[in-house]
C-alpha cells in the first residue's frame, strides 16, 4: 500500500513538472515577446531583436515574431538577416501574407523593383489578405511601376533606356508573335527579312536581340561575348524596320523627332549633356550623330524611307568616335540594304 501511495505521488509529480514546465515555456515567450513589441514599437531595433530572437527559442512557430524579427532586422539595414528570417516565415506560413509584403518592402528600398512587385503580387493573390488591403497593394503595385520606370530613366544611358523599352515590347509582343513566322533565334546572323543588311565582321560580332511583331522588327548586334540584356556593351549595332502601314503618317523627320525626344529625355532626367547634329539630309532620308554625357556614349544613324517602310541603322559607342571609326561607320550605314 505504502509503495502504491509513493508511485501516485511520483505521477502527480511528474503531471506537475510537466504542466509547470509548459506553463513557465508560454509565459517566457509571452515575456520575451511583450518586451520585444515594446522595444519595436519605441524604435529600440536592437533590444527588439535580442527578445524576439528569445521567444522563437520557446515558440519557433510564431509566425508574427517571425514578422516583427524580420522587419527590425530590415529597419537596421540588416538586409541579409531581414531576409533570412522571412523566408523562414514563408516556408513556415505560405499562404500568409504579411511576409510578402515585408519582403517587398525590402526588394523595393533596394530598387530591386522586379523582385518586389514578384512578393507584392504574390501577396495579393493570397486569400488571407482582406479585400481592402488587396485594393491598397494592388495601388502599390502600380506606383512600384511607376517608380521602376522613372528610376530606369534616370539612371539610364540611352541605349539602356532604350534596350529597356524594346525588351518590355517584346515581352508585350509574346501573344501577337504566336501564330505567325517562327521568331529567329537570338544567335542566328541570317534569320531574319531585315538581317545581314549591313556588312559586319562575323568572326567579331552577333546578334544579341531580335524583336519581330506585326509593325515592326527589331535586331541588334554586338561584340561576341558582351552581355546586352544587362548593357554590357561596348558597341552596338541595330537596324530597326517599320512596315509602311504603322509609319505611313509620319515623315522620316516626324519620327526622328520622336525618337530622339526620348533620348532627350533620359538626359533631361540624368541631368547629363545631350548634343545632335545632322550630316546630312533630304525628304526621304536623313544621317545624324549625337552625343551624350560629354562623349560617355555616342551614336552615328541613318533613318531612310522607302515604300518598304522606314529604316533605322545605327551605330552606338561607349566612349568617343574617332575620325576613322566615324568615317568607316557612315560608309556602313550608308551602304545598308533596304529591302
């Protein structure tokens, strides 16, 4: 009897020692977590980190300390630690969406604009966010556009700007190319109706972009080896082509014009130098060179019309052009085909 007493009270014990256990778990990380919204919320990043770091060690399931964590790692900058901690939140917690949102708030103070919009579009898919915050980020996806788009201009060159622009027609242009000719590939010198006619040295250079859609077709050469989806180049050379429908209205000045205010633009917005001069030029043609931020960047062009359409040769350069290249390049423009 005596040894049954002393087995009951063993368990009771250990009933005990187990509750209390639980109890003094939850209330640490209660503590903990109380302490570190407090020092969040007076600004104290770093005390708020120290507590929220100690809750996780007794609730590593809290998707808000994860959250809270993560943003005060954000706030000091700590952008590494930032995103440590919340995509451990998302593994965790996937379909919630606040760690989405803290993510692009990150990629977007950084101008990693493609990434933020990626988190901010997730979020909004999600059902867990409410109808009202999902009208707020779908606004905020629009001004992180905006923002992208002024950002680019201003810290572009003009052909970056411009590689910029084409690139994001082409992706536009995805649906209207399905169903028509196959796209050239993007190495292939002889693929396309407006390739091959300028003469380039095929042992130097290749074809680094092609664009082709119902109005126009687009294709730009570099130096072999020269990454030009991420501008870096040296030297480019693109012959763009406009069907007579699309350019009929515009005359071969209307449309240069046109497409030198954009270049003028990205100087105006750079606050860099911008200066054009025409070489030479009749109704139906016209060559000119311009120069951008006191020689950083340089282009020798040609703009024909005919009843094939418009054509734009260009020849663009970082750095100056020399009087031999500007020479040798004027007799390549001038000799481009036109078909």
């Amino acid at each position: 009897m005596r040894n049954l007493h002393r087995i009951f009270f063993s368990l009771l014990l250990c009933a005990f020692v187990i509750l209390q256990s639980g109890c003094t778990q939850s209330l640490s990380f209660k503590f903990e977590y109380d302490k570190g919204l407090k020092a969040y919320n007076e600004k104290d990043y770093d005390t708020a980190i120290t507590s929220f770091t100690n809750a996780l060690k007794y609730n590593p399931d809290s998707y808000s300390t994860y959250c809270l964590l993560g943003t005060s790692y954000g706030y000091k900058n700590e952008t590494k630690e930032a995103h440590k901690v919340l995509t451990e939140a998302l593994r965790k917690y996937p379909d919630e969406w606040n760690a989405y949102i803290f993510l692009g708030d990150l990629e977007r103070s950084a101008k990693n604009f493609d990434a933020a919009l990626e988190y901010y579009e997730k979020a909004v898919q999600l059902e867990s966010m409410p109808a009202d915050t999902k009208v707020y980020y779908q606004n905020v996806i629009q001004d992180v556009k905006k923002e992208e788009n002024k950002y680019n201009l201003i810290n572009a060159e003009p052909q970056k700007a411009r590689l910029a622009k084409l690139l994001e027609e082409k992706k536009n242009s995805r649906k209207e190319i399905q169903g028509t000719a196959k796209q050239p590939a993007a190495n292939d010198a002889q693929s396309s109706d407006v390739d091959d006619v300028v003469q380039l040295d095929w042992t130097v250079w290749e074809n680094a972009l092609t664009i082709t859609n119902t109005s126009m077709s687009l294709l730009q050469y570099s130096k072999k080896g020269e990454d030009v989806k991420n501008y870096q180049w040296t030297e480019l050379v693109t012959i763009q082509h406009y069907t007579p429908e699309y350019i009929k209205e515009k005359s071969v000045s209307e449309y240069l014009n046109s497409h030198i205010k954009q270049i003028q633009d990205v100087a105006k917005n750079a606050q860099k130098t911008f200066t054009k001069t025409v070489i030479s030029e009749s109704p139906n043609e016209i060559i000119y060179e311009w120069s951008f931020d006191g020689g950083s960047e340089s282009e020798i062009a040609r703009v024909v019309k005919n009843e094939k359409g418009l054509y734009h040769f260009h020849y663009a350069k970082k750095g100056i052009v020399a009087p031999d290249e500007k020479s040798k390049w004027l007799s390549v423009l001038k000799n481009a085909k036109t078909k």
